[in-house]
C-alpha cells in the first residue's frame, strides 16, 4: 500500500455536503461505501489509512478537483474506483504523494467557481417578476475591494481564523457572471458570502460604504448581516499541489464527462419544461 491521492469530481445536488454526518447522503460515505466494496477499506474501519481531502464543500456544493488521499494499492486507478462509486462521483487523474503528505494542509490554493445568474438589465413584460439587475462595474469593483487580506469575521460562521486573502475575479457569459475566488483557505461559507456581498452591491441595494463596514472589526448587527448565496451554482474547481503531479486517466474521464453531459441534457430538458409552463401561465 501506497499513498495516493486522486482527483474527485462530483454533483453535489443530492448530497448534503462533502464530509460525513449521520443519517445523511455525503460524497465521502460514496468514497468509503466504495473502498468498503473494493476490500480496500475494512468493513468496521472509520476511514482509510492515511487519509484527508482537500476541503469540505457544503450541501449542493459541486467540484471538479475535489483530492482525497489515503493508502491504496497499486490497482486502485481512478477507473476502478469509479467500478464501485456512484454516477455522480467519478475519480478522474491519480498521483504518487510522499511520505506524509496531508491532502488538507498541503494544499497550496484553492479555486472556486461560482456561476451568478446575474443578467443584464432588459425591459421586461409586465407580467414578469422583476429582478434587480447586476451593474457588472459596480460587482468587479466590489471584488477589487473584497480581494486581499481583510478579517472577514461579518462574513463566516466561524469565530478564529477568520483573516484570509482571496482574490476574487468576475467576467460575463451572457446571463451570467461568472466569479473565480481563489486562495490559500477558506473560511466557512466565506466564497458564497463574498459573493453575495458583491451581489448585494452591484444591484445597488447595499453601498461600497456597507461592503467597507463588513470589513471593519466591530460585529455586523443580525439585520445586517450577510446571508450566504445559494450553493448550487458553486463548483470547487482546483486545488494545487506543487509537489503532485497527477495523470489523467483517460478512461475515467472519458465516463466522467459522460455521466455530467447526460446530467446537462437532462437540466436543459428540464428548463425547457419549466419554461412551457411558464410561458403557458401568460
């Protein structure tokens, strides 16, 4: 047995969150139903030798470079991983790490996506809710300002280790604003609060002197606090380790980007549907 450490994608939509909890789907019960399967993990063993991930993503978080490491055999690929793991969670590349090596603590950086429906300011019918549109300059100044170390203790439940340094970079897809979060850690809920602010300011209903005051040491009272934005459109899209060098296994890739091709048909159906039925309530 070896340590290893492999790249994880996965759907987070029918999972509540990465890390394990009573009662409740998590990405990591699949992984160790799926070492269980595969005799790599003893049935009454809490979690494989050697093991940590890279982070904990929250209920409905998705991810792209979600790393786990831990001992493994040398036939563990990424592919027969993926024989005993659901749909929804593929293993996809795979590398050699070094003698205590800790998925957690050597991550140098991590990234986030996260994709904001955000477009832009149309006249709508009369008979359309109205959403109060992004001025994407006003979002990008707000990132250029969240950006850096600050003490973002009014925007994590967390109460210690709250002074971080992301750099947050914004840029429009058509109807979307798609906002890259990068650094060394995060805080918890701390990507999705850091865009709702953004948010909260390119809509005008919060001023760059409220951002400014979410900065600032002194406690944000409850009314203005600063709610987190919905998870789903999150993805945890890399995690970099200077010293791993992970390869690709094409096979299980190639299933990968499978299995997420069908989900993305079977989403744009679905909004096809809701549409009929909107378009049918006029």
């Amino acid at each position: 047995m070896e340590l290893r450490a492999f790249r994880i994608a996965y759907d987070g939509s029918d999972y509540y969150g990465f890390q394990r909890q009573p009662d409740v789907p998590t990405v990591e019960d699949a992984l160790f139903d799926a070492l269980r399967a595969l005799n790599v993990l003893e049935p009454d063993a809490r979690k494989p030798a050697g093991y940590a991930a890279a982070g904990r993503t929250d209920a409905g978080v998705s991810a792209l470079a979600q790393t786990v490491a831990l001992d493994a055999p040398d036939w563990l690929t990424p592919r027969a991983f993926n024989g005993e793991l659901p749909a929804d969670v593929r293993a996809w590349a795979a590398a050699d790490a070094p003698d205590g090596f800790h998925a957690t603590h050597h991550a140098a950086r991590r990234e986030y996506t996260y994709h904001l429906y955000a477009p832009p300011a149309n006249p709508r019918e009369e008979s359309e809710p109205a959403r109060a549109a992004v001025d994407d300059d006003r979002f990008g100044a707000a990132c250029d300002v969240l950006s850096g170390t600050h003490d973002f203790h009014n925007l994590t439940p967390d109460d210690r280790n709250t002074e971080r340094s992301p750099t947050l970079e914004a840029s429009r897809d058509g109807d979307y604003l798609v906002v890259d979060v990068s650094a060394g850690g995060f805080a918890r809920e701390l990507v999705r609060r850091l865009v709702s602010l953004a948010e909260s300011v390119g809509t005008g209903e919060k001023s760059f002197d409220d951002l400014e005051r979410a900065l600032e040491p002194e406690p944000l009272p409850g009314h203005e606090g600063i709610a987190p934005a919905p998870p789903e459109p999150l993805v945890l899209a890399d995690v970099d380790y200077p010293d791993l060098g992970f390869e690709v296994d094409e096979d299980a890739a190639a299933s990968a980007r499978g299995v997420f091709d069908r989900r993305r048909i079977e989403r744009r159906t679905g909004s096809r549907v809701a549409g009929q039925l909107q378009d049918g309530l006029r």
